[in-house]
C-alpha cells in the first residue's frame, strides 16, 4: 500500500498501520514542494502545503518503522528534466535506513542510473516510458 498525503498529516495512524501490517506492505509517498531553502511536503493533490519540513516528515519514522519512501520533487513531475538527484543523496544519506524510490523528472536511462548510484531502490519513470525514450527493458537493466 502507498500512504501520501496522510504519511504527512497523520503520522500516528500511519505508524499504527507500519506496526500492524510492518514495514515491507507500506511505502510512505510524500511529494515536496521548495520553499526556499527547505523541502516542504505538499497535500492534498500538491494545493497545500504542510505545517513542517520533509525531515520533521520524517523523524515521524524512526528507522525500523518505516522501510520504503517514494518523494516526488513536484516541481519536476512530468516535466521530463531530470529527477532532484541534490534531494535524493540528502535523503540516502540521512535516512540510509530507508529504501528510497525517486520520483519527478526522469527522462533519460542515464537519470535512473544517476538515482541508483545515489543509492536509490527505484524510480517512477511513467512519461519517458509514454513517450518511448527508452524502453521497460532499458529502463529495468538500469
């Protein structure tokens, strides 16, 4: 299961469900929106934004709760420029605990490999896929 907006809003009940069902059947999804110089979750289909910052996000999850993250740097979604390979290593490296999937902006095979040299366990790659700019099979051997 994907829990979004509600990994963010209300973490208890998440962590409920994490200690319930574990940490492999949940992936918390927070998609971020820049707030100058910090990440910002963004709710309710990216039209509000959170009270706290992505790391107060997610110390919500201490390691051994919480096991997958997929972030979506909003600005990049469908734009095809790129995933946030900046936010993506901050994220590795101060929450090595989780496996992190990146999402927003990936256009190229090269992307998925940047991610995955970062440390990332996966990428969302729904419009390059769309538009054929690389195949499943590419985008898999990445």
């Amino acid at each position: 299961m994907v829990v979004g907006s509600l990994a963010v809003s209300q973490p208890e009940t998440v962590a409920d469900w994490l200690r319930r069902f574990g940490p492999d059947r949940i992936t918390l999804a927070i998609d971020v929106k820049a707030d100058g110089d910090r990440w910002v979750p963004a709710l309710k289909g990216w039209t509000e934004a959170a009270g706290v910052d992505l790391w107060t996000a997610l110390d919500r999850y201490p390691p051994s709760l919480a096991r997958h993250l997929l972030v979506t740097d909003v600005g990049r979604d469908g734009a095809l420029t790129g995933p946030n390979l900046e936010l993506l290593g901050q994220i590795v490296r101060r929450r090595p605990d989780l496996k992190v999937q990146a999402s927003g902006g990936v256009a190229t095979v090269s992307d998925l490999t940047a991610a995955a040299a970062l440390g990332c366990d996966g990428a969302i790659v729904g419009r390059a896929l769309y538009e054929n700019r690389f195949t499943l099979e590419e985008a898999l051997a990445a």
